[in-house]
C-alpha cells in the first residue's frame, strides 16, 4: 500500500531557497537532487535531513568507492561493515564485536566532551549488536606539548576519556599517542571499543514487521549538537568556536543504564532491532533501521522526549543529544520492554510505527512535515543519492620529499645522546601519566596492561584470550600514502602477534584532509589501496571502520592518517593462557632480534625529531616476510618459549631495547653485539620493518632458533639481559646508556602537564 | 559461605567481585538490587562493591547511602553483620555513616589506576589473618576521589582502636607522603568499624586475586574473611 502524503512546512519554518541548502552543506547539485526525488520543493526538515544524510560523515559518498578494495570476509566474520559495528567469531559459541570512530573535530573545539562524548557513541555501536563491551581503546594526535593550547587539549582529551569510560566500568585498555605540530589546529580522537557476545544474542539495526512499535528510550532530547554530522564534514576554522553548540555534552551515568538496559531487553529477546543515536540522530537512526529492515517509518515528534519546550521538527530531527537508542520491539513485547526500562530508571516513549510504504514521514500533531523515500536517503546504490568522485593529483610535495637522501647526512658524535632524546620525545616517552587516569583493570580481564604493545585479555566465557592494538603513522603515509597505508596495517598486526596471539580482524578510522582538495584525494586513494593490500596478504579481515574528512585548518591540513585497530585471539594450551609482554623479565636471559637491519632511516621519528628531517621513503615492506614473522612470534609464544617480546617501530633497535629494560618489573638492562655494518644511525633509530627483539631464558634459545627456522625468519642472538644500562657494540659504533638516565629520559615528559 | 554483592545503577565492580567470591574461591553469592529492602536469608557477608554508584551525582555515595538496600546493611552490620565495601562501596559505607570519616578528591584531582603497596597494619583481623607471614601487599586501585580525611579526634580514636587496617606504603613496606597516591591523611588505605566488623578500603582486592592477572594479594584478603567467617 503506497501512501502518498505530500508535507507541508512547519509553521515555524524559514522559506527554502538554495542559500538555505548551501548553508546546510549541501551543494547546488544536490538540491537539484532533493528537488527531483520529492517532485517539489522540500520543507526545513526535508531539507535538514537529506543535508545531514547526505553530508560526508553520513554518507560516505567520497570515500566508498575507495573502500570497496578492502576484504570484509573470512570464516570467522559473522557481521562485517555496514552495521553498528563489525562482528568476528572467537569459538565456543561466542564472538566479539568492535569498532573504531573519530570524534576529531568536536574534540578540537571543546576537549572533555568532545572526547567523552565519542567514547560514548562508540560503545554505544557495540552493545547495540547484543555485545558487552570489555574494553576500550584510543588513538591520539595533538601539536606539540610545549605549545599550552595543546596541553589544553591533550589534558581535556584524557580526562574526557577518562570520565566517560571509568564511570562505564569499561577499562581502556591500550592506545598511543602521537605528538607533530600538523594537528596543531586538528587534533584526532579516535575512539575504539570491543564487546563480547554469545552468536545467538547478535542483533542489528534494523526495522521491520509492519505496526510494529518503534520506541524511543535514554536521554531527552535537547538542541545540542544540531547539525553536528554537518559540523563534522566541513573543515575547522576561526568561525568553529561559534559551533561549540554542535558539540554534544555526555552523561555516562545514563549510558551504563542505557547499556544493562539493552542487553537485558536483547538477552530477553524482546526486540526486532535496536540503533544508536549517534550522528545526525534521530534521523539517521530511523532511516537506517528502516533502509536495512525494507520498510518505511512513520514518526511522530511530538512524541519524543525533549528537554527544551518549543523545539520545532526540525530541530528533533537534527539533535545529536547524546545517550539516545531507538528501537524496534516484537509485537505483543511492548510490556516486557517498559518493564525492562523501568527497572533501569529509563524514559521511553513510542514514537512511531513500521510501515510498508518504504517512506520516512515525520508527524507533529498529526501534520506531516517530512516525506521521503527511504531508499535515497540511505542506500548508496540508488541512482539519485550523491556519490562523488572527485578529481586527484599526486602531491608536489612528494618530489622534494622523496628526493632527500639521508646519507649525506653526517653520524651523530654521541649515540647514547640521541637515545635519550629520543626516549624523551613525547610521542615515544611513558605515557603512564595517559593510562593512570583509565581504569584499565575493571572487569579483571586486563593480563597485559597498557605500557606494552598490545593489551591483552583473557575472556572469562570461553577459556580464550584476546590481544588488540591500535596504530597510525601519519608521517609514513605523508611520505608515501600506498606503502605508509600498508606499514599501518602491519605494525598493528605485529603488536598482536609479538603478544602471542593471531590476528584475526580489524577496524580502521580514515583521517585525512579536505577531499576538495585533489592531492589530499590522492593520498586518500592511495593510503586506502595500501591497507587493503595489506589487509588482503596479512589476512586481515576489515569488519568496520569510519571515515573522517575536513580535518584541516585555514593553516594546513593534517598528514594523512589512517588508525588500525587490530585484534588477535589466543588460544590456550592445556588450559593456559601465553601472552607476551615488552620488558625483560630475568637478568641472563638471552635477547633475540628477529628480521634483519636495513640501510634506512627515511619517515623515522630519529630523522624528524632529532635531525630536523621530514622526509625520504619510509621503510620498506616485504608484506611475506611480515607474515612469516607474525606467525613465528604467535608460536613461539605459544611454546612457551618467550620471556619477552617487542615490536621495533619509531626510534628503531636502541629505542626498543631500552624500552624492554625499562618496562621490567625490575630494573634491568641489556648487553648487544651487532656485526651489521650498515651506518650506525640506521642500526641503532632506523624503523626497517617486520622485526621483533625478543627474550627468553637460556635453555630456550636451541628451540626458538629451531622455529625461526622453520617459519624462514632471520633469526639473531644478540646479547644477554643484564643488570646494568644499555650497552650496544657493532663494528662502526657503540652505544652506552645508564639505567637511571634512560628511565628518567623516559618518565618526565609528561611531567610538564602536572 | 554466602555473600551478598548489592547492585546499585552504575555499580561496575559487581561481578568482578562475584567472580573471585563464585568462580575463583567456589562461594554462593547472590546479587541484591539496591531497590530491595531485605538481604537474602543466610547471608553471611554483604560486599558493597566498586564503581560509580548513581554516577557519582552530588557527591561519590551520596545517594546510595538513601537506596532501600543500604537501610537493610546498616541493620545487618548492627547486629554484627560482616559488611565489606571497596572503592564506591567505601565511600558509600562513609555516606552511610557506617565508617567514619569521608573520601575526597585525590590530591592530584586526576583519577589514578595503577598497583599501590599496602602495609597491613594488623594481621588478626577478620580480614586479614591468613596472609602467611605478608606485611606488605600489592594491590591496584582506580578512583578520582580516594582521598580519606577526617578530624584529627576520629583520628586518634581509629590509632587507638587499631582500626586502620591498611596504609600506603612503599614496596619495604615504608609509609612514606612519596608511596601516597591520593593524599590520604596518613597514608590511610583502609579502615575498620569500631566491632572491627566493618570494612572499607579504596584499593581493589577483587583485582588482585588470580595468577592469570599476574597477582593474588588481594585473594589472601578474602580467604581471610572466608577463615573467619567458617571459624565463627
């Protein structure tokens, strides 16, 4: 039965005309659009609503067409993009659910919020699949720390994750954060969360079985973060700070009964489908669930919650108030639902019907003011909705960066100088004054805490474990976007495999400049075809992600910055959990390097930070050498045979040697003998790839050597765990450094934020 | 032995308290809703466990300390019922005028999670005597307001009384302000009602009570409590 309503404008609406259109975001041509899918001109919510569905954040009509190289399928994918959240099977009847998504620009303008308030909407994502969440992580980016605008930011950021995820009881669990003066004016806030779920208990978002109740449960709504999704999709500037009311203002406490509350009503199997308010709010919730369910929605704003009086259609329809779920519920469970809600202390409301006309209507007292049909507004195969494809050219600056050569450059005259320098860099030093202010115990599941490369957690329901890690290297994929896309993927995946475990799945948030600009499509483009690249020969699946575009300032865009999250399962054996951890455990252990050390210093954080250089090529991948690796360092754990294991990423072997001394439980350190004669800058703060520096007690050395072999990776004892600093010996050069003045390189970095 | 853990909205150390007590130490408990004006029958001690009670509004136990729940405890613990609180339950058993004494914002107005020493200042209390000869232990705590004060009278009565159970110390064992995470008046960690069957401290036991976390001083507390509890 096709309804065929025509709306009408509010009475408080403002006339439509295009400079009203371009005001929300949208462009000439799309107005045309709206014009042509409607038969007619829209009314203010009409238009407020295909702006916001329609804006970058909502549609992904940039990017898609660029996603699409990524594998999104593997044998233990139950749900892969396109949901809430991706879903991956960990065995026993049970899987995990995550996902991770940006919340860089409100954070720019209001850190506490702006961070807490992505926290929130990214757990939100993952227990709206049926899923309890255990764990939380996040990647940052600020300007530098000596600039007090940035502390300003940093310090809100932390506190704002903090706030939120401690007051969910949701530990956070690992992160890194990395410090350059190009996200000086755009910082990046890239939130990650997992849950854990038993298969059955999957739910989507999803809207379907005419007349059934679509309920409306959590915060009131208010006129917070209105147009925030539009906010989101448009680059930041002087004239931001005006739309700090797009910035929404969380409430955790809210959230956690929110969360009991939906797991309860999903364990009671009460609903047909449940989704977040998160970006565009109700909008893109209702036209989300309605778009997958097949169906249509008819909605009646008078009926939602608020918390302000006179709010008009448009503006319920664009709230990002926070806190918010929409859901579908079984016919005839409408009581069960209430009863549910009421034991949490909820407000819910229905708000409307699931109809088969397969149009979004919006009712207020019985007029109807918004009339659309479902399919251009959500589905990106529909031949009217916007995708864009826009032009690219490679980068002029690549040529001058790429020309540079590091060895003209002369050596260093003190190489245990330049180590503490760079122990005390902010983005390499401690972080411990992050992930002191995040709960990373609660749930008793944390066995690696953060400090490590990768957090792991034992999963109390099926006897496994799980690592996970989260990385980006905005330098790497500035120098060169295909190879810096697919060194992103590969160092996540090598933090999870060096504790010991197989990575299974991932998520990535995609943080680029304005993609108006056709060099930042470029590297857009290109950074997207190295992750898919590595994804598909590391076997990696992608099973969600998000992009985020517009992050640049009058003054500059960011560097191209794609964030992994990476998430790896341990089996036990014999009913044991093995995971590895960085620091040395037992003076007289024998330190292994596996993989070899290369001529290369281009993209390093020595180059940058220590000889004033952004520039060269970054390392090389050999993407079958990377695999064999990570397989080696999953068995070797796995046999037992490890006492330590560490990634070698920014600030190369003496970095990662001294970091293995100081994140002992004692102090320790370590004798090396090197017989490479490669320059001894590259050996000692070179980032070449696929190498791991582990430590294992004396007994085990035949056996590792015996695996090495057997997974064909150049394997190297290359000296012993002792008591005393760091002592690094090769052919050109040598490397000394006291314990105390590298664990104090190490520690006071931060001490400036006190 | 059976325990009560109460369940408050916002409560998140629940069942990581039930965990240890069910799973790891093989004891029945049963959740009890902070709407329920009765304990379960039998109940041989009640946790009130960590977490954000009512999302902290107001101030950390404020108004659970009103719940129907906590008018039941405070009648248990009256007839000497063992009542044990961690964290947000500390605060609450300071809200609930069950311990004396209030917990303020830490001194570095940052929430802390990280491993803390603590010198166990009596090992013939209900919870602690069965620590094998232990003085020190290493146990995590995570909160933005643990900071324990109270009048310098309230304090001379806890010395005399020894009813400070727990102090922060160093890793020797040295109460020193350096081994103070939260500013805590003299390094109190955890204190004693005056029957000595009250407890309530901020660091997280519950953490600490399984090899695969890599830690269980906090297990030797609550075999400690279960000794006492079978010997009574």
């Amino acid at each position: 039965m096709k309804t065929e309503s025509i709306s009408q404008a509010h009475p408080s609406d403002p006339q439509v005309t295009l400079a009203v259109a371009t005001g929300m975001g949208l462009s000439p041509e799309e107005f045309g659009r709206v014009q042509t899918i409607l038969g007619r001109m829209p009314t203010y919510t009409e238009l407020g609503i295909f702006s916001v569905m329609w804006s970058e954040h909502c549609s992904y009509k940039t990017s898609k067409p660029h996603l699409k190289g990524f594998p999104t399928t593997g044998k233990r994918v139950l749900q892969g993009p396109g949901e809430n959240a991706g879903v991956l099977d960990i065995g026993g009847g049970y899987a995990v659910c995550f996902k991770i998504e940006s919340h860089n620009h409100p954070s720019a303008i209001e850190p506490y919020q702006g961070a807490a308030t992505g926290v929130g909407g990214i757990l939100r994502d993952v227990f709206t699949m049926g899923a309890r969440p255990i764990a939380c992580m996040n990647s940052l980016r600020f300007g530098e720390i000596t600039d007090p605008h940035v502390r300003h930011l940093f310090a809100g950021v932390v506190a704002g994750i903090a706030g939120y995820g401690n007051c969910m009881g949701i530990p956070t669990v690992a992160g890194e954060v990395v410090f350059d003066d190009v996200y000086r004016e755009n910082c990046l806030v890239n939130a990650f969360a997992l849950g854990v779920l038993k298969h059955e208990d999957l739910v989507k978002g999803t809207a379907s079985g005419v007349g059934n109740s679509v309920i409306y449960i959590g915060a009131t709504t208010g006129r917070d973060g209105i147009h925030g999704a539009t906010f989101a999709s448009i680059e930041l500037s002087e004239q931001s700070e005006e739309k700090r009311s797009a910035v929404q203002v969380g409430d955790p406490f809210m959230e956690k009964l929110l969360l009991e509350a939906t797991l309860e009503l999903i364990q009671k199997r009460l609903l047909v489908g449940i989704q977040d308010m998160g970006a565009a709010g109700l909008t893109s919730s209702s036209t989300e669930m309605a778009f997958r369910g097949g169906a249509g929605l008819d909605l009646h704003v008078d009926q939602v919650p608020k918390r302000e009086t006179g709010m008009v259609p448009y503006e319920v329809m664009l709230s990002e108030s926070q806190e918010r779920m929409l859901l579908v519920a079984k016919k005839g469970k409408e009581k069960a639902v209430a009863g549910v809600l009421e034991k949490w202390g909820l407000h819910a409301a229905v708000i409307g019907k699931v109809t088969d006309t397969g149009r979004h209507r919006i009712f207020e007292n019985g007029l109807c003011v918004s009339d659309i049909p479902v399919a251009p507004l959500a589905d990106d195969k529909h031949p009217l909705f916007p995708m864009v494809k826009r032009p690219m050219k490679k980068p002029a600056y690549l040529r001058k960066t790429a020309a540079f050569s590091f060895k003209k450059l002369s050596q260093p005259k003190d190489y245990g100088a330049v180590l503490l320098k760079l122990l005390a860099a902010p983005t390499i030093a401690e972080k411990s004054w992050v992930y002191r202010q995040y709960d990373h115990m609660v749930r008793t599941n944390t066995m690696v805490l953060p400090g490590s490369d990768a957090a792991v957690l034992r999963i109390k329901e099926n006897g496994k474990a799980i690592a996970m890690s989260v990385d980006g290297n905005g330098r790497y994929c500035y120098l060169d976007p295909f190879l810096g896309g697919q060194l992103v993927v590969a160092e996540a995946a090598r933090n999870v495999a060096v504790s010991g475990a197989e990575p299974i799945g991932c998520t990535d948030c995609l943080n680029f400049g304005s993609p108006q600009d056709p060099e930042i499509m470029w590297q857009f483009a290109e950074a997207v075809r190295g992750m898919a690249k590595a994804c598909r020969e590391l076997k990696i699946p992608v099973i969600s992600g998000n992009v985020s575009l517009y992050n640049e300032s009058p003054k500059r865009a960011i560097d191209p910055t794609p964030i992994v999250g990476v998430v790896g399962l341990i089996e036990p054996v014999k009913g044991e959990i093995r995971a590895a951890s960085q620091g040395f455990k037992k003076a007289g252990d024998f330190i292994f390097l596996a993989g070899k050390n290369l001529d290369e210093l281009g993209g390093s954080e020595y180059l940058q930070r220590v000889r004033g250089h952004k520039a060269g090529k970054p390392p090389k991948l050999d993407l079958k050498a990377e695999l064999a690796l990570h397989r080696f360092l999953a068995a070797a754990v796995r046999a037992g045979l490890v006492a330590s294991a560490h990634d070698l990423s920014d600030g190369g072997l003496a970095v990662a040697l001294a970091e293995s001394c100081l994140s002992g439980m004692e102090r320790l350190g370590a004798s090396v003998e090197l017989k490479d004669t490669i320059r001894p800058d590259a050996l000692f703060f070179g980032e070449t790839q696929s190498r791991a520096l582990l430590s294992a007690a004396p007994a085990h050395g035949a056996a590792l050597e015996k695996l090495a072999k057997k997974f064909k990776v150049p394997f190297t004892r290359i000296g012993s765990v002792t008591r005393g600093g760091l002592s690094i010996k090769s052919p050109k050069a040598s490397l000394e450094a006291a314990f105390d003045a590298m664990h104090d390189a190490y520690t006071k970095t931060f001490e400036i934020m006190q | 032995m059976k325990f009560a853990i109460l369940e408050f909205p916002g409560s998140n150390c629940d069942h990581d308290c039930e965990w240890v007590l069910k799973s790891v130490l093989k004891q029945k408990t049963e959740m009890v809703w902070h709407q329920d004006s009765k304990l379960p029958s039998g109940v041989d001690c009640v946790v009130v466990p960590g977490g954000f009670s009512y999302g902290d509004y107001l101030r950390c136990g404020a108004i659970a300390r009103f719940s129907p729940v906590m008018q039941a405890v405070a009648e248990f613990a009256k007839k000497g019922g063992m009542v044990w609180g961690i964290c947000n339950g500390f605060q609450i058993l300071t809200e609930a005028g069950l311990l004396p004494g209030a917990l303020i914002r830490n001194k570095s107005l940052s929430f802390i999670c990280k491993d803390v020493f603590l010198k166990v200042e009596r090992a013939d209390s209900l919870f602690t005597n069965r620590l094998g000869g232990k003085r020190v232990l290493r146990i995590p705590i995570a909160h933005g307001e643990g900071n324990y004060t109270c009048s310098p009278e309230v304090l001379e009565g806890l010395r005399q009384d020894r009813r400070i159970l727990f102090r922060y110390c160093d890793e020797s064992g040295a109460v020193t302000p350096a081994a103070n995470p939260n500013g805590a008046l003299d390094n109190i960690a955890g204190i004693l009602s005056e029957n000595g069957r009250v407890l309530g401290m901020m660091p997280h036991p519950e953490r600490a009570s399984e090899a695969v976390l890599g830690n269980t001083d906090g297990k030797l507390l609550f075999e400690s409590a279960l000794n006492a509890l079978s010997r009574a």
